[in-house]
C-alpha cells in the first residue's frame, strides 16, 4: 500500500511561489494499476518522484506499508529505491557505457541484493524479448528497446512497486502499445503495484484507477471499469482526449 | 561496484590513458632519480667493496664516497700501520675527482702495496704502468669513452698513457702512479690508506688497535670496516641529494592529486544525469563516494603500474646510451609509488567524490 499524507513539494522557496505538489493524499492499494494523469506542469511527475523517493518533500509524508520513506536516511532509502522500487523513466535514462544486458543488471551492481544466476537476466531479456541483442550498447537500440531494457531494469530486483513516468511517451503507437501490453501482463503475474503517469487518456484507460492532477492538487479520481457506467465521466474524458 | 566502475573508466579510453599516463609520468620521474640515484650508490659501494681491503683509513670527516676525500694524510703512516699488531697490509691511496667529460674518481697507487692489500689487478690488455704517466683503465671506462690501449688520457691537464686495461671493481676506473699524482696534488700526501688485515684477527680488534696506535695517533682518524660500508653510505652521503628526492615526491603527489581531481571533477560535471540514474536506481551516497574513489584509485593504479613499466623501459634506453651508469629500484621505492598514488587518488578524488554523492537524484535527472 503507498499512502501519500498531505505531500507538498516547493521548488522555488521565495514566497508566494505555487507548490509543484499541493497538499495531495492518495491511497494506493497493492497489486492496483494507477494513472496519473494532467497537463504539463500539474505536478504529477513531481508526485511519482516523491513516491520514489527521489526527491524531499517540502510538507507530509509518503508511506510505504506504512513506514514513512521520509523518516528514513539516505542509505535506507536509496536501499529502498533498489529492492521494493522499480522506477521507468520517459526518457529511458539508461547508463550509455553499458550493454543492455548489463544496463539491467546495474541494480544490482550496487549491491543492496544478492546477485541471482545469471539467467534470471536473460529470462528478462527474453521476456522483453530482446535476448539477441543483450550484448549491444543501448545506444545502438530503438526507442522501443531501450524503453524495454528499462522495464527489465526496473523488474530485475523484484521489485513490489513499479514506478512509471510517461513511459510510453518517447514511443510511436506500435512500441507504446507493446510497452502498455508488458506492463499489464507485468501487473497480471507478478501482482505488481503500478504508478504510472501518463498525458494520453487512452493510456490511462488501460489502468485500474486513474487520479487527475491540476496545479498540483488531485483534480478528481476515477476506477476505470466505472467509467462506461457514468456518462458524465466517458464525457469529461473524451473532452479531455479531444482537447 | 568494482565491475561498475571499471565500465565506467574505460567509457572514456582517452581520458583513461591520458590520466594514467600523467600520473605515471609523474610518478616516473622520482622512480628514474631514485634508482638512478640508488644504482650510482650501491654500484660505488660494490665498487669500493671490490678493493679487497677490510679496513679504510681516512682524515676526520671524510666522505665515504671515495674521490671526494682531501689527500692530508702522510704516506709514511701507511708503512707504520703495517707494524699494527693483526695488520697485514697497508697501501696509500691519493684520490682526485676528474670533471672531464664527467665525474670520474682517479686513484694514484703504488702497485706493489695495492697488490699486497687487493690481490691485484687481472690485466685484460697491456700491463702495469710503464712511465710515470701511464694510467690503468678498467673495461667499463674503455667502452664508455672509447679508449683503448695506448690512448691518452688529460688528467689534471697531464697526458697519461694507457698502459693497461684491467678488470672493473676495484674503486675507481682510472689508476696512476701514486707519486705521479701526489705531484700534481700534495706531495707526500694521500687521502685514503687501506688496509688488509691478518687471517685470524678479527677487523674491530684492529682498528680498536688503530686507535690507540703511537698514543692515539690516529684517534680522530676515520676508520671504516670495510663489512659495514654499505650501510655508512646512504643517499644522505651526497649533499642534497635526500633533500632532492623529497622535492621530487613532492611534486609527484601534487601532480598526480591535480590530474585525479581534474579528470573525475570533469566526469562528475559531464555525468551529472548518470550520476542521477544510479541514485534513481538505489545508489545511496556513500555508494557514489566509493564509486568515485574507487574510480581514483583504480587510474593510480594503472597509473602507478604504468610508470612502473616506464622505469624500465627508460632504464633501458639510458644504459643504452650511458652504460656505465646503473640502476637498483629498492622495494621501498615501489611501496612508495603505491602510497604516493594512493594518496593522491583519495586527496584528488575526496571533492569530485563528494559532489557526485552530494548530487539530488531528481536535480540530477532533470540536467540536460
């Protein structure tokens, strides 16, 4: 379960500066698939940063199976980040000097777990399906490749949690479609808890929940198998999607 | 983190080996002086262990290093030491230092004690000297300047003959006639007298005897077993010279502390967004600092390792042009290297270190 308490984030501290992430209080159940959705600059980035604990908020606290990641110091939490955590950046953020093969194994370089056989990394790469191009540097790969390396990277530790920042962005439909298909069956067996922050509302649909962020407050909330049986949401939404 | 790190250095093979190679130069430049310096030493030791004598005569204060020595002492005191009680052989011994060409001590001796005291010479070429400018010449001094049996030689703007070609190791290359050079220098006078002494009596005995030689005679004279002569003649035997290799190190471990802090501080600069994806991923900062320092620490390795291998080939290429110099590298001048290197790999890498663990993961994500 991720409970999020009041969370604000600042960025700028001078006074009279709108908070990136306003007093938002969410409650994430395990094994639920979330989107979060908004415009640019709504704050859910922000959001998925301080679930991640990557960054420090300025007010409230976020739990994690309700121990606060903010009473923890940097060792615990980066410990953290490693085991529980699995995060999937939009730009991939893959380290450039690695092959993919090792790009997935980097969690675990840094040593929070005990380094599994090796085939643990290549049933990932297979079930990303890029077992024949483990050994290319990831420059050398598509986008789409590259974004499935991350998803093996951020799965490699096993995690509970996987953290997902528009990570279907930098995709054309067919890549971000194979990528959309991975992280349900992802959710499927492994009984995931998935945050995923998208701007495309046909994204979204694909998850369990969907929360709607605006100026840094949580606009509304919505399960997405109540969506056909609410007329005033397909509405908003389809809006939303033509807007 | 050692396999991460390793990826991480050779990502950037030329600023690898450009790193490694300025540390080694740098560290190569005190292995040169010190075994250089330390070759030239133990080679004189050897050298003037190779006399044969067991005991060494010489004015107060004298240097060990023989050639630098006044000749103040009278000749005749040779002739009565040998009364000594356990004293087999006595043999006077003038010495100059030559600056032609290079630094080169010359020994005047009188070849029939020099005999009785050192075995002799074995003559490879020619003979004893003929004249009394004729000089002996071992075969190291033939090959390096090139003189050969009947070349002359300026000494103290006198020509010598060459009379004959002997057999490296007895003190010095070049030999003249004790006389000859006494003339030239102080007549009567000589700086060193060895001395041989009798099977049977034991070396401290003798010069205990020495001492108390016609009343103590020779009481502050400098006495020298010949057994602990390499333990008399250090680097801090030539004036300087300690103070030189300090200097040295000195500057190796501040160049090797500026070419570790500039290459890592413009990797932390150049990989902020990776530094920022091994957080994201679980890399706590004590993590990054070892990242960093282990990174530091593996170029002055290598670094280290390479000058190592740059000794040798340097020492090969100045025996090949200089072949009566030599080199002895101590163990202690390599566990040396190793602690300048490490040293300077933790001082240089602390900062760039410091700012990698320092860096906010989301900070360092969102730099461009």
């Amino acid at each position: 379960m991720i409970e999020t308490r009041a969370l604000s984030k600042v960025y700028d501290t001078a006074p009279g500066s709108p908070p990136a992430v306003d007093a938002v209080s969410l409650k994430i159940p395990s094994g639920q698939f979330t989107a979060i959705m908004g415009a640019s600059g709504s704050g859910k980035s922000t959001l998925l940063y301080l679930i991640a604990g990557l960054a420090e908020p300025t007010a409230g606290e976020v739990l994690i199976d309700g121990v606060s990641i903010s009473s923890l110091g940097d060792t615990a939490r980066a410990r953290l980040r490693n085991t529980r955590i699995g995060f999937v950046f939009q730009r991939f953020n893959l380290l450039g000097f690695l092959s993919a093969r090792d790009n997935i194994d980097a969690p675990r370089l840094l040593g929070w777990k005990q380094r599994e056989p090796a085939r643990s990394i290549d049933s990932l790469l297979a079930a990303v399906g890029l077992e024949k191009k483990r050994l290319k540097k990831v420059s050398e790969l598509s986008s789409g490749e590259q974004q499935r390396v991350a998803i093996a990277r951020a799965l490699i530790n096993g995690p509970e949690i996987l953290l997902a920042d528009e990570p279907t962005g930098n995709l054309d439909s067919r890549n971000a479609e194979a990528v959309l298909d991975l992280l349900l069956r992802l959710k499927l067996d492994l009984g995931l808890t998935i945050v995923m922050v998208t701007h495309n509302p046909e994204v979204a649909l694909r998850a369990d929940r969907i929360v709607q962020m605006k100026d840094g407050c949580v606009e509304r909330e919505l399960m997405t198998n109540e969506i056909e049986l609410s007329p005033e949401w397909t509405r908003r939404l389809a809006g939303h999607i033509q807007g | 983190m050692f396999k991460l790190t390793l990826r991480q250095l050779l990502h950037h093979p030329v600023r690898m080996l450009l790193s490694m190679v300025m540390i080694s130069v740098a560290l190569l430049l005190g292995l040169v002086i010190k075994g250089l310096s330390n070759g030239v030493m133990q080679e004189k030791i050897h050298r003037t262990e190779g006399i044969g004598a067991d005991l060494m005569i010489q004015p107060p204060h004298s240097s060990y290093i023989l050639g630098l020595g006044e000749n103040v002492m009278p000749v005749a005191l040779a002739q009565k030491i040998t009364e000594v009680n356990g004293v087999e052989a006595a043999t006077p011994t003038a010495t100059n230092v030559s600056f032609t060409n290079r630094l080169e001590a010359i020994f005047g001796i009188d070849l029939p004690s020099f005999k009785r005291v050192t075995g002799g010479f074995e003559y490879l070429q020619g003979g004893p000297f003929s004249g009394p400018y004729t000089a002996l010449v071992d075969n190291v001094y033939t090959r390096t300047h090139h003189v050969h049996l009947g070349s002359t030689l300026n000494i103290l703007d006198h020509h010598f003959t060459v009379s004959g070609v002997v057999e490296h190791g007895k003190g010095a290359r070049v030999f003249v006639p004790l006389k000859t050079l006494q003339s030239l220098l102080a007549p009567g006078k000589c700086a060193v007298i060895f001395v041989k002494v009798a099977p049977g009596s034991s070396d401290s005995a003798v010069v205990e005897r020495l001492h108390k030689f016609e009343g103590g005679a020779l009481k502050n004279y400098q006495i020298t077993q010949m057994s602990e002569l390499s333990s008399l003649i250090t680097t801090s035997s030539f004036l300087g010279l300690q103070q030189f290799l300090l200097v040295i190190v000195v500057f190796a471990g501040v160049i090797n502390f500026l070419v570790i802090f500039l290459a890592l501080y413009v990797q932390v600069l150049g990989q902020t967004r990776e530094l920022g994806i091994l957080r994201a991923l679980g890399a706590s900062r004590r993590y990054m600092l070892r990242l960093f320092l282990g990174e530091a620490c593996l170029l002055c390795l290598f670094g280290g390792g390479l000058s190592l291998v740059l000794y040798f080939v340097t020492k090969a290429i100045v025996l090949s042009i200089y072949p009566a110099l030599h080199f002895l590298l101590p163990t202690s001048a390599v566990l040396w290297v190793a602690v300048i290197a490490l040293a300077s790999a933790v001082l240089g890498g602390a900062y760039p270190a410091y700012r990698a663990s320092a860096s906010e993961p989301i900070a360092a994500l969102a730099y461009e």
